[in-house]
C-alpha cells in the first residue's frame, strides 16, 4: 500500500450519471488530470466534457486548477476561469455542468493507489451542491419547456388584442418555474440562451393562435448588446413572417443609449416594436425613454395595485405619467390589473392597454386557441 509523505489529502466529491450516490475521488497522482479521455486520472465520458478538460496540481501549498482549453468551461465557484486558480476546501467547481466540491482531509493513513474512496451521503456534502445541473442542460439541449400566454387587452371594453409569451420548464427533475430555471442559467452564464429557446417555442406556440394579435416576447439583461439577440430575432422572423412581434426589455436594463438606438432600427427593419417593461418599479428612467421612446410602455403592477383606492396625489402621478407617455407617442400598458375597479380607472387615466389575472392568467395556447 502506497502512502502520502504528505499530511494533506484534497479530494473531489460529487456524483455522476443518474446516480444518486455521491462519491468521493483522490485528487492524485499530480498533476490530476480531468476529462473525457479514457486515460484521464478523472474520467468524465459526457459529450459536453473535452478530451483533456483541466488539470489539478500544487503551486507550493496550494491546491489550483487550470482549464486545458475546454469547449464547455471549467468553472470555480459558478464563474469561468481563464488561468491557473487557487482551490480551497469547500469550493465548487464545475466541469462544463458536471459539479464538485473541493475538499481537504488528513491523508497521512490514505492510501493514494487509489482514485475512489467510498460513496459519501448527501448529508455530508455541502449542501450549495445543487441537484439538478445535468437535467438543465439537457432542458436546453431539447427544448423542453412550455410556452404560456397572457392575454393583453384594450383597457375599454376589454378585446384582446395579443399576449405576453411567457413559459414553464417541462424537464424530470427540474422546477417549471423561470426564476429557478434562470437561477440555475446564471451560475453558467447561459441566462441568453435559456430567454432564446423561452422566445422560440413562444413564438412557434404563438402561430397556432388566431386573429391579428400582438406578442410580446421577453429578453434577459444578459442579451443585450450580444449578437446572438439579433441573430435570435431574425431567426423568429424567418419562422413567423407574419406574426407581430414586440420586444420587451426591462426598464433597468435601458442604460446605453447607443445600444437602444441600434437596437429599435433593427427591430424596425425586423417589422418587430419595442416596450420597456416595469417602468415605475425602481429609477425610473425618463431620458432614455425620451432619446429613444419605445411602442409600448408597461407600467410595474405596484403602481396600478389598488389604484383606485390610492391617495388622490399618488392617482395624479400615474396620471400625468401616463399623459407625458401619450404625449411623446407611446402606448401605455397597465400591468398587473386584478379586478373591474382598476381597468376602469386605468381606461380613464388613458391607458390603451391592460394586462393582468382580472383578464386571464398565463396558460398554454390550447386555453386560447
């Protein structure tokens, strides 16, 4: 039995496939080399791992990792490293989404011929270890969520007159919900394609709909400025060429005026309009929606809840908001509408559009169709 001169071990602990036994790997000899190949000291064989994905060794007492020029990303603590990255006990650290904690143990009984201990409880790992990464990337590889429609109607008489085009996941294993599926997407950075496949099955969902109605897609912060949005939204237009389709894009997320100006002439040569969304529900950003004033602008639920109830000062603020609004040409669209009350005083504050549970909530197509 071959031992350590050392007194430290640093060991690797995770689970692989569909098991549900976590384990345990020696990360030794070193260098430890990770990846697909069948001669790495760790061997991943997923198609998402490289052949020689990353390396571990020692830089003095430390413990550090280096990406080997990896197609999917080695990653420490949810964020991409470029160079070679100090490890310590407790870390996590992902290859492309196969995840690990870092751990560091008393080696000086350990015998170091061998690669996998023994199987380890859940309860024993930390418990940022988060199930669930495989089956969100393979949500992604097939697409697996179900778009949702809102409808959005005119604020008098209530006709329908489009949707918000919204979705659930529809992944084993996974909660549907988008802001869990979007908290998984961020510790990858793949926040732009999980909006992207949102938008495309939304938007194939959305041709089975009838009448001449106006979807409202949404976009994730992260999109902007990223060719892959245009490359998205013209990919959408080849699909529906006569669909009418809007773009949403959070209020916060109107900062460069640049970028918005770029980004509404080639909505315009797309056919496609521009709403800003939530507007009134942090700073509201009143230059940037006159430099460059979009369709449509939505107005946060917080500011319509109990609207008609509201103080006489804060009504005249939503009012004269509304009124400045119409004034530079835009159409206003009041979010968040829950009963009669509120749709009749918005119609009267002069907003053309309502959206909210008072008219529906988001259901798949087939409720509307």
């Amino acid at each position: 039995m071959a031992k350590d001169s050392g007194q430290v071990g640093w060991f690797l602990e995770g689970y692989l496939d569909n098991s549900k036994d976590f384990k345990r790997w020696r990360v030794y000899p070193l260098p430890y080399r990770v990846g697909r190949n069948q001669d790495s000291d760790l061997c991943l064989p997923f198609a998402t791992i490289s052949g020689q994905h990353a390396q571990l060794s020692m830089n003095g007492n430390d413990l550090q990792v280096r990406d080997l020029g990896s197609t999917n990303g080695t990653f420490l603590n949810r964020t991409r490293i470029s160079e070679d990255t100090a490890l310590r006990d407790g870390d996590l650290v992902h290859f492309a989404e196969y995840e690990f904690r870092v751990s560091r143990w008393d080696a000086g009984t350990m015998d170091s011929s061998r690669t996998i201990f023994s199987n380890v409880s859940s309860g024993e790992l930390s418990e940022q270890l988060v199930i669930g990464v495989r089956e969100f990337h393979q949500m992604l590889e097939s697409q697996a969520v179900v778009p949702f429609f809102q409808p959005i109607v005119k604020t008098k008489g209530g006709k329908r007159v489009g949707y918000e085009v919204l979705g659930r996941g529809d992944q084993e294993g996974l909660d549907p919900l988008p802001t869990e599926l979007f908290r998984i997407a961020s510790r990858f950075g793949l926040e732009a394609e999980l909006s992207r496949i949102f938008r495309s099955r939304g938007i194939q969902e959305a041709k089975k709909l009838q009448g001449s109605l106006n979807f409202f897609v949404n976009t994730h912060p992260a999109e902007l400025g990223l060719p892959k949005l245009m490359t998205s939204l013209e990919q959408l237009r080849l699909e529906a060429p006569d669909l009418s389709i809007t773009l949403e894009i959070h209020e916060a997320a109107v900062t460069n005026l640049g970028q918005m100006r770029e980004l509404r002439l080639q909505l315009t040569d797309l056919g496609m309009k521009l709403a800003y969304d939530d507007f009134g529900a942090g700073q509201a950003r009143l230059l940037e929606l006159v430099e460059v004033p979009p369709d449509y602008l939505k107005f946060d639920a917080a500011l319509i809840a109990n609207i008609h109830e509201a103080p006489i000062a804060k009504q005249k603020l939503v009012e004269s908001l509304a009124k400045m609004v119409q004034d530079i040409g835009v159409a206003c669209l009041a979010e968040g509408v829950e009963n009669k009350e509120e749709q009749e005083i918005c119609g009267q504050m002069g907003f053309a559009l309502a959206q909210g549970y008072f008219f529906g909530k988001p259901a798949p197509a087939s409720k509307w169709a």
